[in-house]
C-alpha cells in the first residue's frame, strides 16, 4: 500500500509539472504570437517604406535626365554659334568686317535691330554673335523695361 501510494503521488508530481511545464509554454507560445505579429506589421511598413523610396527614386532619375538633357541643349545653343546661311556669307565677303566693338556698342546694336522688330537668330547671324547672347541681352532690356515703369 505504501508503495501504491508512492506511484500515486509521484504520478500527480509528474501530471502537476507537466501541467505546469504546459501552461509556460502556452505562455511563449502566446507572447511569440504577438512578437510575430508586430513583426509581420512592421516589415510590411518597411515593404512599403521602400516601393515609395523606389517610386521617388524613379521620379528623381526622370527628373535629373531631364535637366541634363535641357542643360546640355543650353550649353550647345550656347558654346556654339547657329550656322550662317551661304547668301549672308557671300555678303560677308563683299563688305569688310568693323573692328571689334566693346560691349556697349554691341548691345545698342541688338537691341536697335530687337526694336526694329528682328528676332534673336536674325540679329545674331547679322552681328556675327551667340544666339543665346542676343536672348540674353533682349531679355535684359524686357527686364529693366519692367521696373523703369
């Protein structure tokens, strides 16, 4: 009977630390259940974090091809002169060149050929300057005529 006893009770000793092993467990087990939830919404965040970076990336390459492009066509319409057309060169020819005219002098010329009503690669062909130059000293004049008023 004493040894029944003993089984008995180590018997309930072994079922209560099982239980109690169990119930830790069900604990991890719970708490590692929100553990993965939370990370599962915050890689999710990041996931989403990283399409928007990826869109404004794009956005951004797109944006600075464009300026290169219209950059680099501003460098040419300025570093090159445009052509001259063959008829202005044969006038050339015939009439000898003035000597070279400070800045003020060529200004006045642009901007009594702009008032004559010519535009800016007709003024540039005739005075042998940058089209961008012409643009540029036109504009100017557009500018100060803003706040002379």
């Amino acid at each position: 009977m004493h040894l029944q006893m003993g089984i008995l009770t180590a018997a309930t000793l072994f079922g209560v630390l099982g239980f109690v092993f169990s119930m830790v467990c069900l604990a991890n087990l719970r708490k590692n259940r929100r553990l993965m939830k939370t990370l599962i919404n915050r890689i999710e965040e990041l996931e989403n974090g990283f399409e928007e970076s990826r869109d404004q990336l794009e956005d951004g390459k797109f944006r600075a091809t464009d300026q290169a492009r219209r950059i680099a066509w501003l460098e040419a319409r300025i570093r090159k002169p445009e052509k001259v057309k063959s008829d202005i060169l044969s006038q050339e020819v015939l009439t000898p060149k003035p000597p070279e005219s400070n800045i003020t002098e060529r200004r006045h010329r642009v901007l009594a050929l702009a008032s004559r009503g010519q535009d800016a690669e007709t003024i540039s062909n005739t005075l042998g300057m940058f089209t961008g130059e012409v643009e540029l000293i036109m504009s100017l004049r557009r500018g100060t005529a803003k706040f002379k008023t």
